[in-house]
C-alpha cells in the first residue's frame, strides 16, 4: 500500500524509507551559519525516525549560501556560475562537517553523497547511485546527499535539489518525500494574498496545478521555488511516491506538521520501479519527435512508436538513446528508447513498413520506440 496521508510519513509498514530535503533558506541563517540548533530537531526527527525502523537518506542544500558568506561574495554566491562554484565548495566541506556532527551525537553515521545530473541520466550510473544508497542503508547510514555543484555547469545542472530529491528518492526506491521548504505547502494563488488557499492533497500534477506554482520561494535564498517543486512531484507520483511539501520552519517540523495535518501531500499515481520508472525521470534529450494524433492515441492504448505516425524529428539523437515524444501541440506524450538514430528516422518517417526496407537498405525494426522501451507521460 503506497502512501496516502501525512501520518502515513509516520508509519514504518507504510513508510519503510524516506527522503527528507532541506532547502538553503532552512539550514543557513542571513549571516550565513548553519541554523544548527534548528538542524538538531531535525536530526532528532531523524532518530526517532530510525527508531521506529524506517531508512532515511537526506538531500541537504546550503552550500552555496554557506560558502557565498565566507568568500564574501554577491547575490548569496549565485551571480556568476564560478562564483556559484567556488561558494559551493567551500561551503559542502562545512555542511558535511555539522551533518557528521549532529548525527554522531545521535549515535547516526553519515555518508556524503555528491551528485549531478549526469549521474542519474546514465543508466549504470543511476544503477552505481542505487546499489550504493541501499548498502549505506542495510547498515545504518544515513546518506546525506548534494548536487555536486562545484562540478555541474549550466544544462548539464539540476539546480534545485528538489527533483534531486525526488530522483534520489526512486534511485533507492523509497516510499515518500518530504521537502522542507519557507512555505507551508502549495497555494492556489501567491501565498501572501489573503484568500490564498493550501492545497491539503494533490491527486495527480496538472496544468491547473502548475498554473498555482508562481507563488514560488519568499526567501530568494534556494533555487527552487514551487515550479520546481511540482516537477519533483511529477517524478515522485510516476514512481509510485508520495511527496509532501512541508514548512520546516519551526523546530522538529515533521513531527508538527503532520500533527496538524498542515502541508501539502502529492499522491502517488503509477509505480513505474527499476528501468520503466528510469526512463519516466530522464531530464536531458539529446533530440525529440512529433507524433500525429493517430500515433497518439495508439500509444494510450498501450502500441509503440511506429515510422508511419511520425511527422518530425529534431536533434542528433543516435540509436539506443532516450527521447521525448510529442504530440502536435508540442505536449509531451511519453518518453522511451529509439531504435535508429535521428537521420534514420527522418528517412522513413511517414512510411509504411513495406515501403521502409528500401530506404534502410535493410529490414526495418518492428517499431521506431517498442513499448517494452516506452513510458507515457
Ligand atoms: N545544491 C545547492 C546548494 O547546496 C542548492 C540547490 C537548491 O537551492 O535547491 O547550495
């Protein structure tokens, strides 16, 4: 049974493991110091967390913010993206040092994950995130992870660590996430207006959905915002994942906030696990192709991608790569794996399979994306 409710978080037959991400404007104060008597109820709800037999990996941000101060630099570190750079490894050094220290003194051993986009977009890397993760927590470990920002430049960059989270979250398969955040959850408009109202459950991230998300972060001080937030949820409910958006800021905030029933909880729609649920949350394409309508609906029931519904293709995508499909409106309508590369696909597009053997100079494939390799957004 996936979760379904905020106390849900609360229960170990339910929540077997967690992710919990702390956002830059939670963990560090304006002066730039670790908030560590704050962190500390955090780290006890971790404890008891463990006591109560659930795994939990932390994604902690801050670094930047952290490092921005010491080096004195603008913009809380973020105007330039070597000043973002340098911030960031300044500032993990002593993040991972107060995350060490405050969970040894409960008795917890940490281990510092750092991590990019990348790594999760190549498959046996995402498979070396996952086997690490697990064995950490077979024995006890409580992962704390970062996007390895010192390193991950502009595209190539999640930039906020809540789909970091999220990814994370289905690389060791956990049951929820909950995202510490300013804010207590998601609003229907600008949380400062006054008729603005949370959002207790969200079944399923809509276009109305996004439409809410400008309310974004108060603080200016993470990268993330609510849209970013959503996107995360996105990941999370394909994987079967319950996500919350919960305010962290007052002390012990899970605790409080699930108490009082105050956040906002996405719930899991599909439990797409191992490669399908890896395919579901690539982020970075290499090329893309439009479908037209018939396409379309062949693939909602369940068909691949065949040659003959194709009506564009873009980009250098090569055979064996991950590619999002679109419809002719330019929404997205799944993404899977490609069985020729893009010039290819140009070739026959539009063609009938008897008509396709002549092009390639060879036998065509059964489909240009098989359904095995294919998951609709
Ligand atoms: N990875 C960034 C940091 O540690 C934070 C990204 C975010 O704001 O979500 O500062």
């Amino acid at each position: 049974m996936p979760i379904q409710s905020l106390l849900d978080f609360r229960d170990p037959d339910v929540c077997k493991r967690m992710v919990i991400k702390i956002g830059s404007a939670l963990l560090v104060d304006n002066s730039g110091r670790v908030e560590v008597e704050w962190l500390r109820t955090i780290v006890n709800e971790i404890w008891t967390a463990r006591e109560m037999g659930m795994d939990v990996v932390v994604v902690s941000s801050g670094s930047i913010a952290i490092g921005a101060k010491q080096l004195d630099f603008e913009q809380g570190g973020r105007r330039t993206l070597a000043e973002a750079q340098a911030s960031a490894s300044v500032g993990q050094i002593e993040l991972a040092s107060v995350w060490r220290q405050l969970l040894a003194e409960r008795g917890l051993v940490a281990a510092q994950m750092l991590l990019t986009l990348d790594d999760f977009e190549n498959r046996r890397r995402y498979l070396n995130i996952s086997a690490t993760l697990r064995r950490l927590l077979r024995s006890g470990v409580v992962p704390v992870v970062n996007e390895n920002d010192t390193i991950a430049t502009g595209e190539i960059r999640f930039g906020d660590n809540d789909r970091l989270a999220a990814r994370v979250a289905q690389a060791c398969e956990a049951d929820g996430v909950i995202l510490l955040t300013d804010v207590d959850g998601l609003y229907d408009k600008h949380p400062d207006e006054p008729d603005a109202e949370r959002l207790d459950e969200v079944d399923g991230v809509t276009q109305e959905i996004h439409d809410m998300a400008d309310g974004g972060s108060s603080s200016g001080l993470g990268s993330g915002g609510m849209t970013a937030k959503l996107l995360a949820a996105e990941i999370a409910e394909r994987a079967g994942i319950a996500l919350a958006i919960l305010n962290g800021k007052p002390e012990n905030p899970i605790a409080r906030a699930m108490a009082a029933q105050a956040g906002t909880l996405f719930l899991p729609q599909r439990d797409e696990t191992g490669r399908r649920g890896w395919i579901g949350g690539r982020m970075r394409f290499a090329g893309s192709i439009k479908v037209d309508d018939g396409c379309v609906q062949a693939l909602r029931n369940g068909k691949s991608v065949l040659a003959a519904g194709i009506i564009n293709a873009e980009g250098d995508f090569d055979r064996g790569d991950i590619i999002p499909v679109y419809d002719i409106a330019g929404n997205l309508v799944a993404k899977g794996l490609v069985e020729y590369d893009v010039s290819d696909v140009e070739a026959i597009m539009g063609k009938q399979s008897n008509e396709q053997e002549a092009i390639l100079g060879h036998a065509p494939r059964s489909a240009v994306m098989h359904r095995d390799h294919l998951v609709l957004m």
